[in-house]
C-alpha cells in the first residue's frame, strides 16, 4: 500500500523540490547568502510536506487496503471505503458500473437459458418425426411416400426456427431491408405448405391485391408468415375450414392479416401467446406446440420496426395482423444505404 501511494504521489513529490530549489536560487541570485536560514526553510518545507503526505496516507489507507486485496466476490467493490470526494465519486461510479454489470449479466444468462431450453424441448419433439419414419421404413409393405414427406417437412419446419431463435442474437448482422410484394411471398409461403393445408383438408384464401409492397426483412417476414399460417392450420382441427390472408391500407399502415376458423385462443392466454416456451391452453392439446413460434415472430416484428397484433376468441378463431409502420423512413433509410454503397 505504501508502494502504491509513493507512486502516487512521486509526481507531487518532485515537484515540490523543484519548487524548494527554485526558490533557494532565486533568493541567492538576488543576494540573500545566509546558510542558516536556507537550511531552516528546506527543513521545515520537508516537514510540512511528509506531515501533509502523511496525514494522506492515514485517511486512504482504507481505499488502498480495498483496492489491493484480493477480492472474493463482486459485492465486494460497492463497499464504501471512500472519504475524499474524489474516492466518493469513484465509489458511485463502481456501483454503477456494477448496475450495468449485472443487467448484462442477467440478459446473457436469459438468452442461455431460453436457448437450452428450447433446444431441451426441440431435441424431444424431433423423436416423433423420426420414430414415424424409421416405422415406415420397417413397414414390409410398400414406403408410404406422402407420409414421409409429411415427417421431413416437420423437421425442415423445426430445424428452420431452431436456426432463426439462434440468429435473433445477431439479427442486425443478418438484417436486410428491401422492397417486398405481400402477394408474392404470400403465394410463395402457401406452396411451401401446400402438403399440410391438404393434409389437414384446410384450404388458403388470399383477399389482397398485387400492388402491396412494404419494406421490410424477405427472409424474416418469410419466416413470420410460415409460423403464423403452421399455426393457423394446426389450430383447426374441424376439415374443410378456410384460412384468410388479407392485406388493406385505409388511413393507416399496411398491415397483413391471417384469419383462421379455428378453436381461438381463450381470453386468458391471450396476452401470454408471444412469451417465451408459453403453449397455453390450446398447446396442450397437440404435441407439436412449443411455444417459440408466436415468440420468435413478436421479436422480430419489433426488431424490423413493426408492430404484432392478436385477435382472438374461442369458437371464433384468430386473426393475427402485421402492421407495417414507418414504411416512409424506413425507404429512406435503404436508399440512403444504396447510395453510400454505390
């Protein structure tokens, strides 16, 4: 500690010779020799000065004795061992610092958790799907080609959200705006699926028009839409039901809806649906639910600027709608982009 505050101080120290020296020879230049008193000046300048230093050491000997023990736990630095305003503020700073620290601390430890988590439940639920295929494929008979199908499009649609709940974390490295026709990823989305709407004899309806542009993520709205038409149809269980995709702008944003005619989600888990592993009522009774997928698009909806809508009611199924907000700037920005690249 000692060590420490003659470092400290070694600057103030020389300074203060260089000061006492001064002085000596400028006293002499101007003709005042008497020895005595120089050496009783020098003396006394020495003295005043080790008594200062010394009065220092006393009253940080407690920082210095914090600072350089070593510490056992974190707690440990929001001790207030600080007299003189300079050390207060170093302690305020510290707690701070801790604040953040521990915010950091706290959101990395979620996002680790959340990950594990749905990992857990993810690596549960792809035994299904491959327990049905290695059925079929022991079936003497001949392989049942549709059905297979079916098992790797549930894996493909798994594998898919594991990636995107893995790539929220760097979602602004991964981000790119551009101009997108609703109609067309529309279409695109329901032949991908074109396998499930048979299968579970629920038919897609589009009601837009093919001039609905909006910017925003391809790869991600894509995403979005592939979630929300799953849950459409594997939350309509009656056959021959209708899913809407709709897509107006009347004094407002753009916003694209998906209507179901499903069971509807109970007023009760209304306001839950797009937290994290949050299955509900309704993911009780199927074994796919996971409660990533309503998640997963909430977040991204808010990370691309636009706003995740639910509406709902037993009996009555579930509308969900995109609100494409500030379409202007958001132009703006991208051709700002463009033009720097070029």
């Amino acid at each position: 500690m000692l060590r420490l505050f003659l470092k400290e101080h070694a600057a103030y120290i020389v300074f203060q010779a260089v000061l006492v020296a001064f002085i000596m020879i400028l006293y002499w230049l101007d003709g005042f020799r008497n020895l005595d008193t120089a050496i009783y000046s020098f003396v006394i300048s020495i003295l005043l000065t080790s008594t200062f230093l010394g009065a220092r050491y006393i009253k940080r000997h407690r920082y210095y004795k914090k600072i350089t023990e070593n510490p056992d736990k974190m707690e440990h630095m929001l001790q207030k061992e600080g007299r003189s305003p300079e050390q207060i503020q170093i302690d305020l700073y510290l707690q701070k610092l801790y604040k953040v620290y521990q915010n950091e601390a706290q959101t990395l430890y979620a996002s680790q958790n959340r990950h594990l988590q749905f990992m857990n439940q993810w690596v549960h639920q792809m035994k299904t799907p491959i327990s049905v295929i290695q059925l079929l494929l022991q079936n003497p008979d001949e392989l049942d080609k549709k059905s297979v199908s079916e098992e790797i499009d549930r894996l493909k649609a798994s594998l898919d959200t594991v990636l995107m709940n893995a790539r929220l974390d760097t979602f602004e490295q991964d981000m790119h705006i551009e101009q997108v026709n609703l109609h067309g990823l529309a279409t695109e989305i329901i032949t991908e699926n074109k396998r499930l709407f048979i299968s579970r004899q629920v038919y897609p309806v589009i009601e837009m028009g093919k001039d609905f542009i909006v910017a925003t993520d391809r790869k991600w709205m894509k995403f979005i839409l592939g979630q929300l038409l799953t849950n459409a149809i594997k939350y309509t269980f009656e056959k021959d039901k209708k899913v809407y995709i709709t897509a107006a702008c009347q004094n407002s944003p753009i916003h694209l809806s998906i209507k179901d005619e499903g069971l509807g989600i109970p007023s009760t888990d209304l306001g839950r649906v797009t937290k994290a592993f949050f299955t509900g009522e309704n993911g009780r009774k199927t074994a796919e639910s996971t409660g990533m997928g309503l998640y997963i698009a909430k977040e991204v909806c808010n990370k691309l600027g636009h706003e995740l809508v639910i509406e709902s009611a037993v009996g009555q199924g579930t509308t969900v709608s995109i609100l494409f907000s500030n379409q202007d700037s958001d132009l703006q920005e991208e051709k700002n982009a463009i033009s720097e690249n070029r």
